[in-house]
C-alpha cells in the first residue's frame, strides 16, 4: 500500500512537470507567431511620408528639442480671445514648442480653430477658418537670419518693404500687416522676439480681406481685426514681464506703406513680364529623382509646377522598379491647395528590402 502510493505521487508530479514544459513551449511558440504577425503588418503598411517643404534637413532638426516653453505664458488666454470678439469663438487646438540650444532659438507654435463652424468633408471641405501664432526667442539677430531662411523663402526685410501696412508702438519694435483674399497675417519684431500671427479666413467669415489694396475700395483696418490684436496682447504680455505697460492700439499705430504705393505704378508692367515668363514655364511633375544611399535609404524628390487652373488636390503615384523594370512597390501621396503658377516642391523617405534601379512619379489619373 505504501509503494502505491509513493508510486501516485510520482506519477502526478511527473504529469506536472510535462504539462509546465508543454504550456511554456505552447507560451513560446504563441509569443513568436505574435511577433511574426506583427512584423509582417509593419512591412505591409510601410508608407512614404511626403512632405510640402523646399527643402528638410533631417539630422538639423533632429538637434531641435521640444520642450515645455515659458513662451507659453506670452500666448493670449482662451478668455482675452473671448472679451475680443464678444462671444466664443477662437479655442486652441494645438501648442508645439522648440528649443535650440546650439543657436539659442527657442520658439512655440499654436493653433486655433472657429469652433462655431462644424468640419464637413464633404459639403464645407476647407471651410473652417483657423488662426496660426508663432513666437520665435532669439538671442542673436544672424542666428535669426539664418533661421528665417530655413522656415521662409522671403527674407523678414522683404516682408516688411511689401507689407500694405507699417507702424512702430515703440522705438525697439516693427510692425507690419498684409492680406489677401484668402486671410491675413500680422508681424512684430522686437530686439528679441519675432510674433506672427496668420489668419486663413477663405470666406471672409471674421473680416473682409478682399478689397484693393489702393483706391477708393481699399481695406481700412479696425479693431475687429483678429491677427493685429493676437499680436498686440502677445506684445503687450512681453512688456508685462519687464514691468511695462502700454496701452496702446496697433491697428491705430499701422499706416499705409509708402513703398507699396509707388511700387504699384508698374504693377501691370510686372505683370505682363511675368505672364511672359510663365509661357515659357514647364508645367507638371519636374526635376524628380529617387537616390538610394549606401544604407538601402531611398530619398525621393522634385517639384510640380502648376499652370493657370487653381487645383485643391492633385494625387501623385510613385512607382520603384526593380533592375529587370519590373514594379516592385508603389505608394501615392497628395498635394493641396496649389495656386495658379505656383511650384510645389515634394520630399520623401522610403527603404525597400529588395532590390531597387530606380522609380517613376506621375499624375494619378
């Protein structure tokens, strides 16, 4: 009797035992078909992120930190927005802040929404007006230089010779306003700090920027005007901090600019030179290369020159072929809002495990 039950006991842990080596097997095998299945989804859904920029500097930006940003504190509270236009409207929906150490910029970029207005996709697409807010920290006026032409295509000094409005509430700060019929942007330059301020306001919802900039139709500026007072209270938050206070209006400060009135007398000179030179103008996909680099990364560039037919959204198809011509991976990529003649230069990133002589980029029809 005894035996048998030594032998029992022995038998059940035995069982034991084979049943711990079979589920840590069964755990194993599970673990490595999860990790199968998951590579094979990250190779299925690979895409080439194509970005609407002249050019990026990967590695240069990769120095940049975001970080969280006393600039913050400058931007206009929810509530200064609110005694602005009397009711709710402007809700932020975005805070993004940078700081570069090497040059000493640091910078915080906003985003507001008219929250009025619902988003449809498909009978109001675009329709819903945001506000931009960038204030750029600078330590060094050619270290701001230099980052300014990074970020814009046209020097601040040309901003301001063109701007249609010009003014100074102070000795060490600059002003300027511009408009379109598709928005509006304010700047304000300091001895530290550059604020700009964009509206894009396509239908004319908060004020009427569609009017000439000369003559007896041209826009007069009041204080309903939501990027001067943006940059007004972020200016006035600034002089806060050094324990100044001024109380003083900028679209009062704000005059025409005299330059642009004489550089309007050849206007139409200028542009029947540039109607000239648009003839001559290639018009679609041009410059385009795709470059592979000795670590297997595929860089992808060029540019679409548009013609004279404004285009919401025109869908661009890249195809990579093998050294036999052969299509061995595609992915399309849209670009936006293209203006008549306008260039739109497009840059990407893509890595492919096999074999790859070069690609082809085209107009999806």
């Amino acid at each position: 009797m005894k035996n048998n039950i030594i032998f029992l006991i022995f038998t059940i842990l035995i069982i034991c035992s084979i049943q711990q080596i079979t589920f840590g097997e069964e755990s194993k095998e599970k673990e490595d078909r999860k990790k199968t299945v998951e590579e094979a989804q990250k190779f299925l859904k690979r895409e080439i992120p194509i970005k609407e920029e002249d050019e990026i500097e990967i590695e240069e930006k990769a120095k940049i930190k975001q970080i969280p940003s006393k600039l913050k504190k400058l931007l206009p509270s929810e509530e200064k927005l609110e005694e602005i236009t009397h009711r709710t409207i402007w809700k932020y929906i975005d805070k993004h802040s940078t700081l570069d150490e090497e040059v000493g910029i640091e910078t915080i970029t906003a985003l507001l929404r008219d929250i009025t207005r619902v988003y449809d996709p498909v009978v109001d697409k675009y329709k819903v007006s945001t506000i931009q807010i960038e204030i750029i920290k600078f330590d060094d006026i050619y270290e701001l230089e230099y980052y300014w032409e990074e970020i814009s295509p046209i020097s601040l000094e040309e901003i301001f010779n063109n701007a249609y409005l010009i003014g100074s509430p102070s000795e060490k700060i600059d002003c300027m306003f511009n408009h379109s019929k598709e928005g509006a942007i304010t700047i304000c330059r300091t001895n530290e700090y550059v604020i700009q301020s964009t509206i894009y306001d396509k239908y004319q919802e908060h004020f009427s920027y569609n009017k000439l900039k000369i003559g007896s139709k041209k826009l007069e500026i009041n204080q309903d005007e939501m990027t001067i007072r943006i940059v007004q209270e972020i200016l006035k938050n600034i002089e806060k901090n050094k324990e100044t206070v001024n109380n003083y209006e900028l679209f009062k400060i704000l005059k025409p600019n005299i330059e642009i009135k004489e550089n309007n007398i050849g206007e139409e000179k200028r542009n029947k030179k540039l109607s000239e030179i648009e003839k001559d103008k290639k018009y679609g996909i041009q410059n385009s290369s795709c470059l592979k680099d000795e670590f297997g990364l595929i860089t992808i560039s060029g540019q679409f020159n548009n013609n004279d037919i404004k285009k919401d959204k025109i869908v661009l198809e890249i195809l990579f072929l093998d050294y036999e011509q052969n299509i061995i991976f595609k992915n399309t990529t849209n670009l936006l809002e293209i203006n008549e003649y306008e260039t739109k230069r497009f840059l990407g990133n893509a890595k492919i495990s096999k074999p790859f002589l070069t690609c082809i980029i085209k107009l999806e029809s």
